[in-house]
C-alpha cells in the first residue's frame, strides 16, 4: 500500500483521484471529541468544521463529546458523555466527591487524576466505548479525534476505528520539560503527561491514521512508533467566506492579535509578550489574546514582571464573527509557537488577510510559506527576533498589506473544510476496503 507521505507538497497530500469519482452511498460516522471546546481550542474548532463539511456531503455524522462539549451543526447529533469534569473553568483541578462516582470510567478519571497524571483521554475512550457498545451496526466507522486512550481500542472490535493526531503530544511535554524550572516541576510535568505513554500504544496499534502535515507525520513516526505506511496527511482547512477581510472597519493603529488557545509553554506566549515589551520602549503597541488566561500561569507571571497589564486583553468566549472582526480591527497577526501541528490560528488570519508574523516552529512553514511572500516568519523561541519583525511590519504598512493579500491567496488556493472533509471520505473508505480484504482472508 502506497503512503500519501510518498507524494510532495503539502496540498498535494488531498486524494485528489477520489475527489472527481462518482457518488458513492453516503456513510455513517461516529467521530469522538473528547474536549471540545468550542472558540480558540483546535480540537473543537476541527470538529465542528469537519463534521459540518461532512453532512454538506451528504454524510450521518454523529459526535460523542466529552466536556466541553462542542458546538455543532444542526444537522449533526451530539451524544454528550459527562465526565466529573475535573478541569472546569470556574473550579480548576478539583477533587470530585465519592458520591459522584457511579461507574467504571468514574473511578479511572479519579485515579488517574489522583497520580497527578492528565485523566480525560482515557476515562473518555472508555465512555465512548460503553455508549457505542450499545450501537453495534449503527456506523460504518469510528473516527477519534486524538484521544488515543485505551477504550478505543476496545470500541477498534466493534467498529473500523480511524484516528486523527494532529501532532504527538510527546511534543508538549518535552518542551514543558525543558522549560520546567526546576525538579519539582519536572516531576509534576512527568506525572502530568504520563498518559502519552498509553496513547503511543494505542496509536500504534490502529490501522489508519490521519495527520495534518508532513511535521506531524514525521514526529508521530519518531515519538509514536506508528508505521509510515499506515499515516496519511490530510490538511485541515478554513471558511474564506466567514474569514475574510471586512470593508468598513479600520485597523487600529499599534494593536496586534495573538489565539493562545492554551497558556501553556508551546503556544510561545512568553516570547511575544517579551518583544511587546521591548516593542513598548519606542512606540504603542498592545496586545489582544484570543483565549483565557490561566491563573498562576507563565503568561499571568510575564505580563506582571514586565508591566504589561495595561498592554494586554484577553478575549474569550466569543463568537467566530466576532474573532473575524478582531483581525480586521488589528494592524498585525502573530503567532509565537514553539510547535505546530499545523495551525488553525494561522491560516484564519490568512484568510482574513491581515499580515501575519509567525515563527518556524513544526509544520509553520509549510502552512504561512517562505519569509516576506505571504507571511513573515523568526525563529521559534527568539523574542529579539519576534520584536524586530513586528517592527519591520509596522513600519512597512505597504509591504505588510501585501502580504497579508498574498496570505489569504495561498489560503483560498490550498485550503478549506470542503477539500478536508472530500479527503478524510477518501480515507475512511480506503480503511473500509481494507477491513473488507481482512475479512475476505
């Protein structure tokens, strides 16, 4: 069997054969969302845009989500599997009473919990399995957006189980790791993401798996021993039409946009709000982060030891239309990763055709492209870097501009929902013909 990583170019990696074929029966997709938040968090922004896509296909598409739950098309169902809801956002890390403890999953999500260790991917799969369980013959194929825990391999004897990992999240911990400040913080990072371990098993054992660049592919092989024959790049994509550049509204002078849909060290926070203070000393610049702030968190601990705290706004909770408003309002888009697995963040603002500054860390390079054509691109991890470029912006409106149009060109050429959602069909019917030549021996 021929690998998709075989082929070059990142939007080549779209089945384009299976794009131009006859209509085939419509499918019956169970997808499984195990946080699915629903502004500013990958996983339920590819959810609710995939799932969509999906049903404009002509597709069932059913969601099991975990909380928080995602928002959804009307024409998609939602299954809702509450967990204890350990990581809520107005009661963080709480410990939930014996009362609350009803079943097997219940008593997994605590223990878990309980060793410092991340619980949701695994307490998740194993609800996910309990309700389908019950749906013997209900669909075709199980899709599971990058919970990886061990109940999916469970649910993998019942249904053709396909899985999408936009990135290992060994990444995440061995950066959290290098960044930690001391052996107290290395240990409680180590027992944090101690689940990995448990994904990298379950990853390895699924006969398809898709990503959303060559990076992941290739970390994904590197940190989850998964066969590169086995993976398959699929891109995810963008609305053009909601994310646009809006007529009437001016940029604010100084103002730049940030998505930190995690405050954690690989969405690189730091590093910008380190070059707004430098940026600050000569001119007035601010910062709008689409996102929550976490208390106690590195940014909280940044902002206040460089006197940011007027500089900067946090925005959350809100509505796609008003985040499109946002980039037209803002003179400059950022995006300081250390890592991508792809990043919705940037082709959003793309598409919405505001220059973007972004690093090359993962797959950013292959999404913004090279320096000063449709993006402007540093080092990863550089705040010197990161500072000089928004300067250079800010002080070239014109050369900024344009490439914000050659942005949203590169987007509209490359990427939307509709080609995901054609290409991810193509890949559920390859594991469906597979399954059925397994079967035939």
């Amino acid at each position: 069997m021929m690998s998709d990583h075989s082929q070059p170019g990142l939007s080549s990696k779209l089945p384009q054969q299976a794009l131009h074929q006859p209509p085939l029966a419509s499918l019956r997709i169970a997808v499984l969302a195990y946080r699915g938040k629903p502004h500013c968090g990958g996983q339920g922004v590819y959810v609710r845009h995939l799932t969509k896509a999906l049903a404009d296909l002509g597709h069932h598409v059913e969601v099991f989500g975990g909380q928080p739950y995602p928002e959804l098309d009307p024409r998609v169902a939602l299954t809702k599997l509450p967990s204890l809801d350990i990581y809520n956002e107005h009661f963080p890390m709480r410990m939930p009473g014996l009362w609350e403890l009803k079943e097997f999953a219940d008593f997994a999500e605590v223990a878990a919990f309980s060793t410092g260790t991340f619980p949701e991917p695994l307490a998740f799969s194993i609800r996910a399995y309990q309700a389908l369980r019950e749906r013997a013959g209900e669909f075709d194929v199980v899709h599971d957006n990058q919970s990886l825990g061990y109940g999916v391999l469970a649910i993998q004897k019942l249904f053709p189980v396909l899985a999408t990992i936009h990135h290992p999240i060994t990444v995440d911990r061995r950066l959290e790791m290098e960044h930690a400040v001391d052996w107290k913080e290395r240990i409680g990072k180590r027992r944090w993401y101690a689940f990995t371990k448990m994904q990298t098993r379950v990853a390895k054992r699924l006969p398809r798996v898709v990503t959303v660049s060559e990076s992941s592919h290739d970390d994904i092989h590197n940190d989850h021993e998964v066969p590169r024959e086995r993976m398959h790049v699929v891109p995810v994509g963008v609305d053009p039409d909601l994310f646009k550049p809006l007529s009437g509204v001016e940029r604010t002078k100084g103002q730049l946009l940030t998505t930190a849909s995690a405050d954690v060290t690989l969405k690189g926070l730091r590093y910008l709000l380190e070059a707004l203070a430098k940026l600050r000393t000569e001119r007035n610049v601010r910062l709008v982060i689409i996102g929550r702030q976490k208390e106690g968190g590195v940014s909280e601990e940044t902002i206040n030891r460089l006197g940011l705290v007027d500089a900067v706004e946090w925005v959350s909770g809100v509505p796609d239309q008003r985040i499109v408003e946002l980039y037209a309002e803002s003179e400059l888009a950022v995006v300081p990763s250390l890592y991508e697995g792809f990043s919705l963040p940037a082709i959003e603002a793309m598409s919405s055709a505001i220059p973007l500054v972004a690093t090359s860390g993962g797959a950013l390079p292959e999404v913004v492209g090279p320096d000063g054509e449709t993006a402007m691109v540093v080092p990863p991890g550089d705040s010197d870097a990161l500072a000089a470029k928004i300067a250079f912006a800010l002080d070239n409106p014109d050369i900024a501009s344009a490439i914000g149009l050659a942005g949203r060109q590169r987007v509209i050429d490359n990427w939307s929902w509709r080609h995901t959602a054609e290409a991810t069909v193509a890949q559920y019917r390859a594991l469906l013909d597979e399954v059925a030549e397994t079967q035939k021996v």
